[in-house]
C-alpha cells in the first residue's frame, strides 16, 4: 500500500502529515488510547478524516517500524528534558532563583 506521498518524511525523528506541522505520532496515540478517526479529527480539526485513516492505516501497516520511530522520538524528548535542566535557559535560571529566594521566605510552597 502505497501511502507516503501523504506524509513528510523531515528525518528519522520527524514524520508529519503532509500539509500540517502535526506528526504522526499524534494521531497514532491518540488511536492507541482508543479514540476513533472523528473523536481524532475533533481533537484536530485541521486534519481531514482522509488524513487521520492514512496515518492509522500507515501505522497499521508499518507497525514495528513506526513503534521504533515513536520510541525513538520519546527517548529524545527526554534526552533533551534532561539536557535543559541540567543546563536551563537564563531565563529559567532567572525564574528559579526567585522561586528559591520565594520559598526560603515561606511565601512559597509546592
């Protein structure tokens, strides 16, 4: 089944569907936890019901590949996570630095 020409292929870490910035892996978890291609298209009114039953069928089709694809994707966004708080934005920094002062005044609790 030929389907890619739906999708932009950006790089191994990036499939969108072509037309929109929403990747793949959207509409795939949002399949996974049960919501079927209207309640998907509700969610994600951009997205045509063509679009959302090309990505699932894709999915379907290609399941390990895409299983790799999206815990590639997951082991990066923490890889990253945890890259930005060892080394957090100065703006972050700023933020933290108030939060602290704020809670050593006990005017701040989590």
């Amino acid at each position: 089944m030929e389907l890619e020409h739906m999708f932009e292929f950006i790089n191994p870490t990036a499939i969108r569907i072509k037309g929109t910035r929403v990747g793949i892996e959207i509409v795939i978890e949002q399949f996974l936890n049960g919501a079927d291609p209207r309640e998907i298209q509700r969610l994600y009114p951009n997205l045509t019901l063509e679009q959302i039953y090309a990505t699932i069928t894709y999915y379907l089709f290609n399941k390990k590949k895409i299983d790799v694809y999206i815990a590639e994707g997951i082991k990066q966004a923490e890889a990253a996570y945890e890259e930005q708080l060892k080394n957090p934005p100065p703006g972050v920094k700023r933020l933290m630095k108030i939060k602290a002062e704020l809670e050593a005044q006990g005017y701040y609790s989590e």
